[in-house]
C-alpha cells in the first residue's frame, strides 16, 4: 500500500526542521521555509502563526522528538530495571538532540528574541513532554522500585533538566572537563538521580546490613596466589577447602560465611547458588565452577559440596568449629591464615581475606557481568563498585598489551 502524502502542516514543520538546523533560527525566514515545503506563506502563518510558533511545533512534534516520553511509560507495565530504562530513556533522548545541535544552539541564543506568547507555548510543550517521565517515574515509584522523598513531577523535571543541560554545554562548549565520556555521563546521571533521591529512611535500612567503605585500591590477588592458595586449603582439610572456596567462587566476605546455613544452598547440572540472609535483606549469589582459569569441580561435586556430603551431625550451620558449634569470623580467619601460611602479595604482604572478595568481583566484571547485575548480586551501589570497574578495565588493557607483544607486526 502506497504511503500517505504529507500534509501540508506536516511538509513546513519538517523544512522548518531541515532550516532551522542548518542555518539556525534566525537566518531563517518563513519564505525559505514556505519555499522547501512548496507551500506559499499564508499557508504558514495560517498553520502557526509566525516562525517561532513553528518552531514550537517543530519541537513538540518532530520525528526526532516523539515517541520518547511513550516509549518510557510502556516500559513500567510490567515493571523492569528502572535504571537501564532511565538510562535507555536519557540516551535516547540525547541521541535525538544530538541529530540536531544547530537546533538546539539556536533555540538556546534566540530564545529572548521570540515573542512572550511563544516562550509561553515553549514552557507548556517542555511541561508536556515532562508528564511522561512522571507518569513512568508514579507508576515505579507506586509499584515500590523506586522509593523517593520526592513527587514524581520534580524527579523528572530534575532529570530532563540535566540532560537538557549536557546537551546545552556539549553543544556550546569545547575542551571542558566535566566528564569523561558521554556514557560516563549517563551512568554518573541515573545513578545519582536514583540513590540521590531515596529517602534517608530507605538509606538507613539499606546500609543497615553491612557497614560498606568504598575502596580506594582494589586489591584484587592474581592468579597463581589464589590457586596456591587453595591448594593450601585442600592440604589443610575438607572444611577450610570449601571456605576457601566459597570465598573465591562466591566472593563473601567472613560474616556472610559465618551466617550461611546448609539449607541455604540450591544446586542441581545448571548451577549452585547461595542464599545470603543478613536481618532484613536476603539475596542469592552464584557458586562458580571456574575460578580465574582454573575449574573446581562442578556444579553438584566440589569443594563445598563434598563438605556437606561429609557431614555426619545434624547441625544447621553450614561451617562448624571442633565443638560442633557455629564457626565464629575469628575461626574463619584462623582457616584463612593457614590457608595462606607462608604467602606473600605481589606488595610483599600477606594476603588478607577481603582480597578474596576483590578477587571475584574483579573477576566477574572481566567476564562482563555489567555493574548493574553485580549491583544486584552483591547488594551494593555502583557507586561503591566504580573501584572494582575501573580495575577490571585496567586489568583488561594489560591482558590486550600483552597480547599484542605476542603477534609480530
């Protein structure tokens, strides 16, 4: 079937989209733009009135426009990750700017030339398209993805309000230093319009479950040293080789060892999992096979599982001390100890039981889990994993360096 014809309304709002972005607004007139569109000017004035409420329509209803706000409101039902859907939705939105920058510059430095009634008209197309963004932002936020102290209509007036303002200063400006990357961008913004508008009590309860420095240096081990030390633990028992384990396949730290009960793990061919139960927050983490190279058994046999299979009390407790008692954090870094007796860092120090947790989330994010999912997993914010992020990257340019020092050129 043969497309429908524009009409003639339709024709001047896209030769005024045409103009406008290669010869600005101002050294535009309504004859050039009545020319393009093959129609003569009465038609124009008659439609929109003058050259600015044309733009207002150009920007209200063009191609490069539409559909964003829409898109964003069906992404709700059913509820998703709100902050790949903010993201996607802030991209998107600066892709769209970003096809027309001589646009978006002309609108900027003009704007006090345009007559009050079509600022008026701009304000209310600005608020209009906003009312998408709070329509999605009340129905996450009434569905309990999203907890703020904070209305709808504010969060997304402050979150097109940044974005406008990115587009504004790229498109502006050169040389600045105010981020490093567009993408820096996007992340750096939904991650604080999202945990910058949670409410303190939300934060409170948040942060309630484990005090969470964010490290300066990641200190992850390398390879060789996890393997020694393994190695290590399998020599030194079946039960501190599945703590050492668990601390490198799952990447927990002593507390969270310490509180694992036996019916805490699910595991069948496809995976092997732990349920992590701190008052007032449960989450599940994966057991690995492979551990920076090296593969430890399966799914349904290894270290921690043939722990288990040993056992011959009944106790709940996934780790045990001599007495048949839970195993205290002091007695899993007693196990830890002599699992790295005699073993140095490449810093000439011992290696220290944290390391291990660095190790798996460095290790994860080499195999290209996103921030967002080991977010998920760990129970932590991006912002305390840009540290692991950042080492992960590093790691990455040195294994590409390497690489290429063995091809000949």
């Amino acid at each position: 079937m043969a497309s429908q014809p524009l009409s003639a309304r339709q024709r001047l709002i896209q030769a005024a989209l045409e103009l406008f972005t290669a010869q600005g607004v101002s050294g535009t007139t309504t004859r050039q733009i009545a020319e393009k569109a093959a129609v003569n000017e009465v038609t124009l004035f008659r439609n929109f009135g003058n050259k600015h409420g044309l733009l207002l329509a150009v920007l209200e209803e063009s191609a490069a426009f539409i559909n964003l706000g829409e898109s964003l409101v069906q992404r709700a039902n059913p509820p998703g990750d709100v902050y790949q859907a903010l993201k996607d939705y802030a991209s998107a939105s600066l892709h769209a700017l970003e096809r027309v920058p001589d646009l978006v510059r002309s609108v900027v430095g003009e704007a006090d030339q345009f007559p009050a009634e079509n600022r008026r008209a701009l304000g209310r197309g600005l608020t209009e398209a906003n009312r998408y963004v709070a329509q999605y932002l009340a129905t996450v936020i009434q569905q309990g993805d999203l907890n703020t102290y904070l209305p709808a209509e504010k969060l997304a007036s402050l979150l097109n309000g940044m974005i406008l303002g990115y587009a504004v200063i790229e498109f502006t400006s050169e040389f600045h230093q105010l981020w490093e990357s567009r993408d820096d961008f996007l992340e750096n913004l939904v991650e604080l319009f999202l945990h910058g508008t949670m409410s303190p009590a939300i934060k409170l309860a948040h942060n309630s479950l484990e005090i969470r420095e964010i490290p300066q240096d990641v200190a992850d081990i390398p390879a060789v040293l996890v393997h020694e030390i393994l190695r290590q633990a399998r020599k030194s028992g079946i039960q501190d080789y599945a703590i050492a384990y668990v601390l490198f396949a799952a990447g927990l730290s002593a507390t969270e060892i310490v509180n694992l009960q036996r019916n805490h793990q699910i595991y069948d061919s496809h995976g092997h999992f732990l349920q992590i139960t701190i008052p007032g927050f449960v989450r599940q983490v994966p057991v690995n096979q492979w551990i920076l190279g090296k593969r430890y058994g399966s799914y349904t046999d290894n270290p921690l599982t043939k722990w288990l299979k040993s056992r011959k009390d009944n106790h709940a407790a996934m780790f045990i001390n001599a007495t048949g008692e839970p195993l205290s954090e002091s007695e899993v870094l007693t196990c830890w100890q002599a699992c790295t007796q005699a073993l140095l860092t490449p810093q000439g120090q011992p290696p220290q039981i944290d390391q291990a947790k660095h190790t798996w989330r460095v290790e994860m994010l080499m195999r290209g889990m996103s921030l967002e999912n080991l977010s998920i997993i760990t129970a932590c914010d991006r912002t305390q994993l840009q540290p692991y992020a950042h080492r992960a990257k590093e790691k990455a340019a040195l294994e590409q360096a390497t690489r290429l020092d063995q091809k000949p050129v």
